[in-house]
C-alpha cells in the first residue's frame, strides 16, 4: 500500500510517500507515517545512543538461581493457604464437639 511521511530532514519537516509492497516497508526515515487507518511513528538511533549491548558470541554462564527461588516443598500460597483453613476447620471441629468450647 501507500505511505505517506511527515518526515525531519534536520532543519525542517517535508511531505513524501512510500510504496509499500506485500504491506512491508523498511523504515529509513526519521518522521510521522500513515498508512490507511493505522499510523505512527519512526526515530531512527544508533547503538552507541541507545546504550544497547552488542551480542556476544561467546555463551553466557548462568548462576543456578537461589534454593528459595526456584521452588519449595511447601508448594505455592495458594496451596498453603487451603491447607491453613483446612486446619482451622478440623481444629474448630475437634474444640467444638469434643471440648465443647463455645
């Protein structure tokens, strides 16, 4: 489809459009675009400005993450939590009709 830019060419804005084939377009330009109902926009930054660190092509050590982390014997809260009330129902039963506690 078509594009149409609003783009900056460093001291001003100008118009210009794009063919976009097969609805991919390589974006080259710094600037507002629209195509049909969707629209956005582009800035276009190097490394060194974004601070993004280079792929390394050695592979990465990972540490073993910490006992806590990586899952306990006592399952999740949600287990822990049914297994309380669960508890606190057998204890209220066991005092009630055994103890007679009111």
């Amino acid at each position: 489809g078509l594009v149409q830019w609003s783009e900056w060419d460093g001291s001003q804005f100008t118009s210009s459009t794009d063919q976009a084939p097969h609805g991919l377009l390589a974006v080259t330009r710094i600037g507002i675009w629209t195509a049909g109902q969707r629209s956005g926009s582009s800035v276009l930054t190097s490394a060194a400005e974004t601070q993004i660190p280079s792929r390394s092509d050695e592979p990465q050590q990972k540490e073993p993450l910490p006992k806590w982390a990586s899952g306990s014997s006592w399952g999740t809260a949600a287990q822990l939590l049914i297994l309380f009330v669960l508890a606190l129902l057998l204890l209220e039963s066991f005092l009630f009709h055994r103890r007679a506690v009111f």
